[in-house]
C-alpha cells in the first residue's frame, strides 16, 4: 500500500472531480489517499514546500518548478472565457499611480498575468496578496481600489455592485491565441510511473462518476464553496471542467509552453520552463 498526500482546493471544480474519490465511491486499490483542502495559494506553498506528492496548483508555480514536478494528464483547469477579472468599484478610473490593488497570490497564475500585461504601471502602486474569497468584501468595503478575483467571483461580482475593468484571460486568448492555463495536478518527480498510472486512473473514474452522479457530486461541492448559489456553482463546473479536465491533450500543453515562454520575456521567470506532462503507461 502506498500511502499519498493529496492537495486539492475548495473551489467547486475541485471538489466535482474529487467527489468520487472523497465519497469512497471510487476506490484506489495499492493507493492510500490522504486528502487536504486548501486555497489555492496555500496549495502552491505547500508543494514548493514538499508538502504533498500530488496538488492540485498554479501553472505559474509550476512552471518556476518544471524541475522538481510533473503535471497530471487529468485535472487540469485550463480553457476559454475562464480568466481572471481586474475589478472595482463602480466610478474608477482604471489602473492609477499610488492605487491599493489586492490579488488572490503572489504563484498564481492570475498574478503572474496581471505581471505580464501591467507590469509598469504595478510599479506604482502597492500590490498586496491575500485570500481570493477576502477581495470582493474589501473593495465593497472601500479597503482598496482594485482587485484581482478568480473562482467563484467572476459569476457574482456584478450583483455586488462591482465591474470590471479587464479580463486578462481575454486578454490572453487575444494576444496569444491560446487557451489559458490556470492550474493543474502536479507530482513530485520521485512518485513512480506504477504509482501515476493508478492514481491518473482513479481521477478519471472520480471525474466520469461526478458526472454520472451529479447531486451526489453537488453536496460535496456545498460542503466547501464560498458562493452557495446552486446556479454558481455549476457555472463554475460548466466553465472549469471541460474537455482538457480529462486530458490535457497538446493543445492544452502548447497553452502551458507559451505561458512559461512568455513569462522567461518578460523576466518573471528564470531558468528552463519546461513542464512535463506525466503519460500514462
């Protein structure tokens, strides 16, 4: 029996892929699965950290990592329309000198775009990482100027009273042509093949039995979402799980590759970026 530390976030695409694997409705056999749920941010620490064999994390992360991880086939949130959203408060201006801006973490992806695309004008203004479900709420709150949000937020931010004043994911898919990754299943380079084909294996069962079981799959994602809203919640499957959820395929690698490429141009990245994706035996 091999026992695996498994990160995987609260957010609903999550925990609809996991549910089968959570519920014990799909089993792993030779595979002990010890699971933590996380935000995001915190999963990327924990596997710099060495914390977990296989989490679920950035690809801007990842890619500054391409020599100590592997990325997953499965589990991937990759795709398009699923991007990051510049927000605030009904009035602003836009981008500004002196601005308070938060954003949901210094390895996510999210921030790394916000990089790319605004770098100079960052320069001048006080950009601080915190929680992503905290943003929304302190700019209501009129405790900064800008937010960066991602997740569940970019289906409820205009009943809040919130716009926005970009989509870096369109703004992505525009420039590059490509999808945009956001983040994937990640293990440590020491896990064996035999132990990455059962694994890979299990999360494509626990996918197929989430679709299969939809309300079953429901609960579990009530459990540990910050938005309730049933409708919410599967706007975010519908958007998050797709086609390159179940297999990454070469498109969705050759959006991973011009992630690193151009992040290593603009300087936010040292070194050889070059992430491989595990294949199955």
């Amino acid at each position: 029996m091999t026992a695996l530390r498994i990160g995987l976030s609260t957010c609903p695409n999550d925990t609809f892929l996991f549910h089968g694997l959570l519920s014990g409705a799909v089993t792993t056999p030779g595979l002990e699965l010890e699971f933590e749920l996380l935000d995001i941010e915190e999963l990327n620490r924990g596997l710099l950290a060495g914390r977990f064999d296989v989490a679920k994390g950035s690809y801007s992360l990842a890619l500054g990592q391409a020599h100590k991880l592997r990325v997953l086939p499965v589990g991937s949130a990759l795709g398009s329309g699923n991007g990051p959203l510049l927000l605030a408060r009904k009035g602003s201006t836009g981008l500004g000198p002196n601005q308070h801006l938060l954003a949901p973490g210094e390895h996510t992806t999210a921030t790394l775009l916000l990089r790319l695309f605004h770098g100079k004008a960052l320069e001048h203004m006080r950009m601080e990482q915190v929680l992503f479900s905290a943003i929304a709420p302190a700019l209501i709150a009129e405790k900064c100027d800008l937010g960066l949000c991602i997740h569940e937020g970019r289906f409820t931010f205009t009943e809040q009273g919130l716009i926005c004043l970009e989509d870096l994911g369109q703004r992505w898919e525009s420039e590059t042509g490509e999808l945009l990754p956001l983040g994937g299943l990640f293990a440590q380079r020491n896990l064996g093949d035999p132990v990455l084909q059962a694994l890979t294996q299990a999360l494509v069962a626990s996918l197929d039995y989430g679709r299969a079981h939809p309300q079953e799959a429901l609960g579990t994602m009530q459990r540990h979402a910050q938005e309730l809203s049933d409708d919410v919640l599967w706007q975010h499957v519908d958007l998050y799980v797709n086609q390159w959820t179940r297999n990454l395929g070469q498109e969705g690698l050759a959006a991973v590759k011009t992630l690193g490429t151009r992040a290593r141009l603009a300087g936010l990245m040292a070194g050889d970026s070059t992430l491989e994706v595990w294949r199955p035996l």
